[in-house]
C-alpha cells in the first residue's frame, strides 16, 4: 500500500475506510495483530515516534494487547526547540 509506505507503515482508520477497507476487516486485523492502532503517531506530526510500551508491542516485545497499551509518543520537534532555547 502506497499511503502506508508514505508514512513509514502508519495510517489512520478514516485513511482505511477511505481507501475501501470496511470497518469490520480494520478490526479483525485488530485483533490479530496485522493493524495496530498508532494514529497517535499521525496526529503528532514530522518527527513523531512511538515510544516505551507502543514501540515494544509493535515490535512484539510486550504482551500487553494493542487495545489495553496507550499510547505513548515522542516528538522530536521539541528537542530541537529545547536546544535552540539553550543556545540563545
């Protein structure tokens, strides 16, 4: 999929309707771990990045189901912000 590809693997659930995916299939792969839901990551904008209990269960590391864990995001933006503050 193209759109995923754009977006280092990461769509939305409006972006799967869109693109004809019915709700039904979205959430079967849900549950089966084929999808997880990661649009924190979107929302976040350029420089986002999941994070502690997200990042290990999307790399299998973590047995916490996808639906229980919340989500925890990283934005790089703010670094570089912090940086700047500190050199002026």
């Amino acid at each position: 999929m193209k759109l995923a590809e754009a977006q280092h693997g990461v769509v939305t659930h409006a972006q799967l309707l869109a693109l004809g995916m019915g709700r039904s299939a979205v959430k079967s792969r849900v549950r089966r771990g084929a999808l997880c839901p990661l649009a924190a990551v979107l929302a976040c904008g350029v420089g986002a990045v999941l994070s502690h209990l997200s990042a290990a269960r999307l790399w299998s590391m973590s047995a916490v189901p996808v639906d229980r864990a919340v989500p925890a995001v990283v934005v790089a933006l703010l670094r570089r912000a912090l940086a700047a503050a500190a050199t002026s």
